[in-house]
C-alpha cells in the first residue's frame, strides 16, 4: 500500500450539518430527513455535483427511529444510486470507522466518492411522548435493524443490580482511575469541571450546538434543580445530553478526482491515518476499571510529537473517557478536548456524534490547524477507534496498513478474575457506583468486590443504609480497597457490610 500515488489519497472536500429546533415538535423532522438535509448540504459545500456520484455510502445507526430499509430509503430521498449504501451497527466509534474505511477504499480505487452520514431526532421523539402521542413519521419498522441488539455485553448479575445503562456503569471507571491516579473525589471534580469549562465555551462558537453553552466549572459541578444529580458523582451538566435533533454526514473523495470537480485545494482535508480496538463485550470481563488497553493501543498508535497541543476532540460522554485519553497522549488538563463543543454542551446525537466532530476538525484545518485527532469511543469503555486529519498528505502506508491494534491491545490485557453470581466472606473494595433517583436522592449502592480468592462480584448497598452510602460519596477519600465482606442473600445479590 506504500506504492499508492498522492493523487489517489482521499480527502474530505463537503461536510454538512444541520439542527432542528421546531417550535411545534409535531413538525419536528426525522431521522431519515435529518440525514437527507446534512448530505445536501455537504454537496454544496464540495460544490453542488457531488450527490449524485456518489458510489458507496455508509449510515451510521440512529437511535430515535428504526427503519427496515434505512440505507436504500434515504438513497431514494436523495435520488441516488450508490454501489454500495449500508446501514452499520451501533457504536459512538463507528463513524471513524466509516470515514478510515471509506478513505482506503477511495485510497486503494475501489471507490471514487463515498459519504458518511447519520441523524436523530430525539428530542422531537422524546417532547412527543412526552404529550402522550407518537411522532408522524414513516411507520416505525418493528423488524428493522435494532441498536439495542448487543448480547454478551451485560453481565446477569450486573442487571440485577441495576446497571446496565452507561450513566450507572462509567462511574466505576470515575472511581477507579481518579483512585489509581492518587486523586481524592474533590480534585477528581476539579479535573471534570477545568475539561468540561473548556468544553462548554467551544460549544458557545459552535452554531450547530444544541446546548447550554458557556457554563462554568462551578455551574457544572453544582446540583441544582436543572442539574440534579444523575449517578453519583454526575450531574447532568457532565454527561452525554442525547435529547437533540441534530445530522451530519461529509463526503469523500481522491485528491485527482477532487482536481478535476474544481473543488478548491483550501476546501481539501486529507484522512491520513486510523486504528481501532476493542475491548470484552461483558464489562464485568475487564482486568482492572482504570486502565484500557484498546483505548492506550489506539491512541499510541496515532500519537505524534504534536498530540499533546494539536487539535483534538476526545469522546466525552462521560468525564472519566478523555481524562484517560489526555494523560495517554500527554495532554494538559488546560489544553482543549474537543473542537466541536463536547457531548454535554454541544449535543449528543447518540452513535452520529463524531461524525460532528469530523465535521468541525474538518473546519479547524480549513481554518489554518495543520493536523487534527479523533477519537471515539462505544458502549462501556469497549469500542475504541481514532482518525488522523491534515492540511497535507502522510505517507499513504499508515493509511492503509492493516495494523496490529488489537492484538497489541490483547497482548495488554492481563487476566480476568471469576465473576461470581452470589459472593460471600471477606473481600476489597475494587470500584463502586451509587445510583440516583430522578429527584438525585441515592437510590442504591453497588460495590464491585474482590474476595480474599480473587474472585469478583458486585454487592448491593440499600438506600436506607445512609451511613454506607456517605461512606461511597465522602468527597474527601474514596473507598477503593476499603475491607468489607460480602453477605449471602437468598433474594438477590449479596450485600455489603462494611467492617
């Protein structure tokens, strides 16, 4: 693949976003339609002949509708004819993963114009539920391709004590990295509100931001009634907001064919780079909750000498993902995380978020950036896929290596304990989560505990112990390797009784 000539190297020459805040949500837009509006828009900014040339084109999964054709439907609102038109699984990583392949087809001339392109509309879903009716979309397709399909990925007992959302699972990531790295809580929410500041004021640039914007560290940390907390310790204000309506799709090409359109070379970002690696689908399945060997394999293998200033946008639903992301690349908690806005404050449309940030990278090397990185991550810490862009071509042989990612991730990887369904005897606090009520109260704890044989399990803490739960959210030590025993219960999973 070294042999590739820089004519044949892909770029990016029309990205197109679009947001939609009606004032009566009957008339809110669907998915299919949010898509259909962010491809029409990239044409024109690649020049108005770019739609129909396309010839292969990658859907990122929404979430808010299902359809049973999305793929083929929106090609015949476009009036299109790819050779190719996919819709992918789901994943927050994916449309990297999209763009990297779509960019070593057109590399390797299997493809002459490829787009990626996704959308939601979850907020007009969401409003319209909320007054007791369905939106007037195209008829929901029961049948249809299914985000939600992931067997494997939650562990039995996991559900039973309730975590199987994100929002109650990355807290145990929270914990254990901020332990690991010698924080107590206090400074660990000092580190979430420098990053998410940041964050917040990006997004007030941004105009396809959804919002709010321009919030301070001491506004985002703060329960209030608009920013309860959702799961110990977050606030809304630091997690992925996903009720928007927001699309983005960009549009790809080779320099040659770029040439010859008489798209301008200012307008031309070229895709240098990508890797990808994932993690065991079970979250339970980890060896230890403050490292990732997927996410450390992906990011080394697109660090350069510039990664620690450059460009950047690391996924952000939660705040624990670019704090690990900033210290493998060597990144100042000062330094920004993201030039689209983050997924608190700009919006979280769900799996389509990178292709937003793709779409700003794109503006911010048009805008005089030389290089630009992103990374992506999906699920629980488990799919992770990063992209490179630049002002110039690279060497066309980190484009399309096939690459080691993921056995480097693998050979990482040390051993996994047992996990056991109803632990019992003397055990070590590993990690914890304290999950809340919608009015923010606590509503349980879990503990993930290690017994004195090494095996793992989780146990439950209920509300009414009030003491133990002010144990888990002392804002000045964390418990993690705190003794305790775990206590049989013929009802459900153990529960924990602290020493």
């Amino acid at each position: 693949m070294a042999n590739i000539e820089a004519e044949n190297l892909p770029v990016i020459i029309g990205i197109g976003e679009y947001i939609d805040r009606p004032e009566d949500v009957s008339k809110g837009l669907e998915p299919l339609e949010m898509m259909a509006k962010a491809l029409q828009i990239a044409n024109e900014d690649g020049g108005g002949q770019l739609l129909p040339k396309i010839d292969s084109l990658d859907v990122v999964m929404p979430m808010s509708w299902r359809y049973s054709d999305l793929a083929g439907e929106l090609c015949a609102k476009l009036g299109i004819t790819p050779k190719r038109a996919v819709l992918g699984p789901s994943g927050g990583q994916a449309p990297l993963k999209y763009i990297h392949e779509a960019a070593k087809n057109i590399a390797q001339g299997h493809s002459k114009i490829a787009a990626v392109v996704g959308g939601e509309a979850q907020y007009t879903l969401v409003s319209t539920q909320r007054q007791g009716s369905m939106p007037p979309w195209s008829p929901f397709a029961n049948d249809g391709p299914n985000f939600a399909d992931t067997p494997g990925a939650i562990h039995p007992l996991s559900i039973q004590l309730g975590l199987y959302l994100p929002l109650n699972i990355y807290p145990l990531f929270e914990a254990a990295t901020a332990s690991h790295w010698g924080q107590t809580p206090q400074e660990a929410d000092a580190e979430t509100a420098a990053i998410f500041e940041t964050s917040s004021a990006v997004a007030a640039k941004n105009p396809y931001s959804w919002g709010p914007v321009n919030m301070t560290g001491e506004d985002i940390l703060s329960a209030a009634p608009k920013n309860r907390i959702v799961a110990w310790p977050y606030t809304k204000s630091m997690v992925a907001s996903m009720n928007v309506n927001q699309s983005a799709g960009l549009i790809i090409t080779s320099l040659k064919t770029a040439r010859e359109m008489g798209v301008p070379k200012e307008k031309c970002v070229f895709i240098t780079q990508g890797a990808g690696a994932d993690e065991p689908r079970d979250f339970l399945a980890r060896e230890n909750y403050y490292q990732c060997p997927a996410q450390a394999a992906v990011l080394k293998a697109l660090k350069t000498d510039r990664s620690a200033t450059e460009a950047a946008e690391l996924y952000s639903c939660f705040p624990v993902v670019p704090k690990m992301a900033r210290r493998i690349l060597g990144r100042d908690v000062r330094t920004p995380s993201t030039v689209t806005g983050g997924m608190s404050f700009f919006g979280a449309p769900l799996n389509n978020y990178m292709t937003h940030a793709a779409c700003a990278m794109v503006r911010t090397i048009r805008g005089g950036e030389p290089t630009g990185l992103l990374y992506g991550q999906g699920e629980y810490v488990t799919k992770h896929y990063g992209l490179r862009l630049s002002k110039t071509p690279e060497d066309a042989a980190l484009l399309c290596a096939d690459g080691d990612t993921q056995d480097i991730a693998d050979k990482a990887r040390g051993g996994v304990p047992d996990i056991v369904l109803g632990g019992e005897g003397p055990a070590k606090v590993e990690s914890f989560a304290v999950l809340s009520n919608r009015d923010g109260s606590p509503s349980h704890g879990v503990v993930m505990a290690r017994l004195d044989n090494g095996e793992r399990s989780l146990a439950k803490i209920d509300a009414e112990d009030s003491e133990s739960l002010a144990w888990l959210m002392d804002k000045t030590r964390y418990p993690i390797g705190d003794k305790g025993r775990l206590v049989k219960s013929d009802k459900g999973p153990s529960s924990w009784q602290r020493d």
